[in-house]
C-alpha cells in the first residue's frame, strides 16, 4: 500500500481552465500591451497552451520576442493569485488519501504558494515544494529526492501522482517510484506510467487502499 504522495498541483489539484480568469487574466493584459512579433491567430493559439505549458516554453515556441518576454517574466515573478479558486471535481480522492501528501509544483514562487492559498488546501499537506523556475535548473526529480532525503521517506510507499508525462511522471519512474498519470484528453497515450486514468477515480485502487 502507498503511504506517501507527491503530488502535482496544475491540473492535476484543480484545472486551469475553470479558474482562467483568477490565474491568468493579469499575464494576458501584459502580454497585450507588449508587440510579441506574432500574428493574432498565433496569440490565441499561445494562450490555450498557456493553460497547460509553462510560460516560457510557450514564448519560445511560437517565437515571443525577447522584451515581450522579459517584460512577462517581471510580472510572473511578483505576480500572486489574489481570487479564490476552485479544485477539480476529483479532489476528494487526493483528499482522501491516507497517509503523508506533498505538493510538488514547478513554476514562480509567489504565484505557486498563492494558489494553494486561495485554493485552500494548505491543510491537506504537509508540504508545498516550489521548483522555482526563476533561481535554478532544479526539476521535479531534485524535489523528489530532496523530499525523500529531508523526511527519510520509502521510495517503495510513494506514489507521484500528476498530468505532465515528461515531468513529474517521467521523473517519478526515473527514481523507481510508482507513478500515477492523469490524462483526461488522453495526450498521453504510450508515455510510461505505471498507472494512468482519465480522472481519478481509481487513485485509491492504485495505492493499495481501495
């Protein structure tokens, strides 16, 4: 039985999409006033990818230019969620784990702690790891063995459970641990995973505590 998760916050805790406005509404009004280099089509195909991909990928890939991004990044680094947000429908069976749970999310710091924060959930947890993309080229995988080192937790009794396949999934099964891949629009159809759902529904069951 699984008695320790480490366990992804962007959708995979709550979705962005439902909270688009709360979360992303103060980057888009920057984005906005800044000549990004691309067309109106490429912009909008950028903001849905914003939903899912970290900023900075998302600029590189359809080629924001420099200052637009530089002027973002400002913002993102002292940006905070200041309006409640909803957790998905699925929550409960994170919540109702037993046992030890960790969030660990990549992404700015401030804007990280304020989503848990105005989610409410810090209670859940009994520890939110910060990846800051700003200070370092740590990834999941450093969290995870910080984490497992600091608390001297069993590889053996963790589950990883998250949405990102080339991260935290990837990076999970890379330490031996079990790994949990929620894939609601199956993107992710051959990514190794030791377990994998459209929702969560059988979280309980791959733990062992069905």
């Amino acid at each position: 039985m699984k008695k320790i998760f480490f366990v992804d916050l962007d959708n995979t805790i709550y979705f962005t999409k439902p909270n688009e406005q709360q979360l992303m509404g103060g980057l888009y009004a920057v984005l906005e006033n800044q000549d990004l280099g691309i067309s109106v089509d490429e912009y909008q195909m950028a903001k849905t990818e914003m939903l899912k991909t970290p900023f900075q990928k998302v600029a590189a890939k359809y080629g924001f230019k420099q200052t637009a991004i530089d002027n973002a990044v400002k913002y993102l680094v002292t940006g905070e969620v200041t309006e409640p947000l909803s957790t998905s429908e699925d929550y409960h069976y994170i919540k109702n784990l037993i046992g030890r749970k960790f969030i660990v999310t990549a992404g700015f710091l401030r804007k990280q702690t304020t989503k848990v924060k105005m989610l409410g959930i810090s209670d859940d947890f009994e520890e939110l790891y910060v990846v800051d993309v700003t200070t370092s080229n740590q990834t999941k995988k450093d969290a995870f063995e910080a984490l497992i080192k600091k608390h001297k937790l069993n590889p053996e009794e963790i589950l990883v459970i998250g949405d990102d396949a080339e991260s935290e999934i990837k990076y999970g099964l890379e330490l031996g641990l079990s790994t949990f891949l929620l894939d609601p629009e199956n993107l992710h159809p051959n990514a190794k995973t030791t377990f994998r759902g459209k929702d969560l529904s059988e979280l309980h069951k791959a733990a062992g505590q069905a």
